[in-house]
C-alpha cells in the first residue's frame, strides 16, 4: 500500500453492541437486466404462520385492504403450517434458538394508508411506468469509501426485491436475530453464500438454530457488485490523480451477503465489520452496501462516537462502498426515514414500508 494511504492503526478488538443495552445491530452491475422470477403462490396463504412488518406496527395504525391480486401474495417455496429444523426437530423460541417464522417483506392484502391510490405490480399493467432515473455522479467521501448516488435502476430495484422476497420466505431466509444474552437485533436478517452468527461472531456452512443453508448469491447480484466497485475506483482514480487505485480501494469477488429489512422503527448502532478472514481484512477487502426502500442516516467515523461521527442520507438505488484504508470504519444507522421510498417503487415491487439493505463482502 502507497505511503500516502497506510491504514490507521484500529485496536483489534470485538465490539459487543448489546453489551449495555439492546438496539445496536450488525448491519450489518453496465445496468444490466436481471431474470424475471415468477413466483409460485399459495391459496391458503393467511392460514401459514407468516411474520409480517404488519405485526409491527402499532393497533391503531390505519390500513386497508386492496383487492385479492395473486401477484401479490407471497411465494410459498417451503412454507408450511408448522416449521421444523433440519432433522425432524422442531423450532424454539428461547434466546439462544430463535423462531424461525418466514418473513415476508412485501405487502399482502394491506398496504399502508399513506400510499392509498398507489398502483402495485400487477394491478394495472397497462398503466406501468417505466422509471429510468439517470444515475447521479458519486463521490469520495475519504480514502476507500465511495457513495454512488442513485446507481441502482428502478428495474434492477424491483427485482432485488423479488429475489430477496422469494429467498426470504423459503428456510434459511428472514428471521428475526438475536444474541446471547437475550437482546434482539432491531431488523429482520437474512444471509446469503454464508452464515453470520450474531452470538458467535462467526461464519458458517449452516444456520446454527435451525440447520438450514444459505441460498447462495445469485449471479446477477454479484455482477452489479463488481460495476459499483469499477466504478468507485475510476472515482477514485480522479479524485487522488496518478496512484495505484488498488491500495485505495482493492477489488473483491462477494462469497458473504447479509440481508437486513428494518422496519419504520429499526436501527443500527454505530460498529465495525471485523468477522470476515484475516486475510480478508489485512488486504482492506471492500464491503458493498445497496439501499433500497426508505432513506436512512448513516453515520461513520474513526472512532465509536455518535457526536464525533460524520453524516451522509443513503437513498433507494444507493450504494456505498467501504474499503482499503477505511475497511475498519465504524458505522450505523440511527433512523430511518418513514414513508420515504419512492412511490414507483413501491407500486412495482410492493416492499413494505422499511428500508431494504444488503451488504456484501469477501470472507
């Protein structure tokens, strides 16, 4: 690594967010045009034991019911009455064994009565508006850290959603985490390629309390990791003149994905990402966050200080990229801002209200 760019020197130790008190939470493509999945759906679905944003929110909260459409009811790959481990044994809901109960981030037959009128996928074909933002220029935000303004397409967002949705409601998708000493992550997660433990810290082939597999990554999202990367580097290149991008920013092919939806309410306390390979983390291996949904703060900074923290508002179809002399970063989410995801996308995908975020890296 250039002289210019040495990393500073971080205490290697494990931060414990719930060590005082629950909240703080891991967090922890040219526009290319991903597969259309059809999703499969189940006429007796309300019977199925689906966990729901809904169940968050509070009694008083209005919705209303939109007529029966089966696009948007969710998939069923998977789904049964009652869910059992890998192996015959049934789930627990104790603190270290947490409930396995599918998660579905989309909307089923409610919807949120801020968005009465919208127009959801499947509605009304006819009257589908292609949106096709024009990608805003990105920038540098220190050494190794790159924000890309509105790089993912509406379309490469829709079917994000899809894909997340379908993984997320089969075994090894969402469920709700939690660590050892009994406080709950404030998000819903799922992992992809490999599995984090949240009470270990650690990555596996298998989810500890239920045995299941991890779907792996599908093809379409690397691919779009690897042009938000090309691109940060040739930003980064501009930005600091003639020197080897590589030791700003290293390149990295994502074998790890972890999926977070946070609710209107959900949060992310300020921590690093320290659990991937020595070797990964000697080398400054990026990690690549994709937003979707509402808009959230995101706080970053050398040390693990709220007022000290620099801050910057992730945006749908945003992405940011960490890596080299800023791999060590800490950062969080402390709030998310409600009912800002953009209508479109709302309608074409029928996420529900929440923030989608998905980060890659390289064990």
């Amino acid at each position: 690594m250039s002289r210019s760019f040495q990393p500073r020197n971080f205490k290697r130790t494990r931060v414990d967010l719930e060590s005082t008190k629950p909240g703080g939470d891991k967090c922890c493509v040219p526009h290319s045009s991903f597969e259309n999945i059809n999703l499969p759906l189940a006429k007796n679905f309300l019977k199925t034991n689906i966990s729901t944003p809904h169940d968050e929110w509070s009694q008083n909260r209005q919705c209303w019911r939109k007529k029966s459409d089966s696009v948007n009811k969710p998939y069923n790959r998977n789904i049964k009455s009652n869910y059992v481990a890998i192996g015959g044994q049934k789930l627990d809901s104790s603190v270290n064994k947490p409930e396995f109960r599918p998660y579905d981030i989309c909307f089923f037959g409610k919807r949120n009565h801020g968005f009465i009128g919208a127009t959801f996928h499947g509605e009304n074909q006819e009257s589908r508006i292609e949106i096709q933002k024009e990608w805003t220029k990105g920038s540098v935000l220190r050494p190794g850290m790159v924000l890309l303004k509105n790089f993912i397409s509406h379309d490469e967002q829709v079917e994000i959603v899809k894909v997340c949705r379908e993984l997320g409601l089969g075994l090894g998708g969402f469920y709700q985490p939690g660590y050892a000493n009994g406080a709950k992550l404030r998000l819903k997660m799922m992992c992809l390629g490999m599995d984090w433990d949240p009470q270990s810290y650690k990555y596996g082939n298998k989810r500890v309390f239920d045995g299941s597999t991890p779907p792996s990554i599908p093809n379409h999202f690397s691919k779009l990791v690897t042009r938000a990367i090309l691109e940060s580097q040739s930003l980064t290149e501009k930005e600091y003149g003639a020197c080897n991008v590589a030791n700003v920013l290293p390149s990295m092919t994502p074998d790890i994905c972890i999926v977070n939806f946070y609710t209107e309410n959900g949060k992310l306390g300020l921590h690093q990402d320290r659990d991937e390979s020595k070797e990964s983390l000697q080398k400054g291996l990026p990690v690549v966050s994709f937003s979707i949904g509402d808009s959230a703060d995101f706080l970053y900074g050398d040390k693990r200080n709220v007022e000290e923290a620099k801050r910057v508002v992730l945006e749908s179809g945003d992405v940011l990229i960490f890596g080299g002399e800023s791999r060590h970063v800490f950062h969080g989410v402390p709030s998310i801002f409600p009912n800002s995801a953009p209508k479109e996308l709302l309608r074409d995908s029928g996420l529900s209200p929440g923030r989608l975020n998905l980060t890659f890296r390289q064990y």
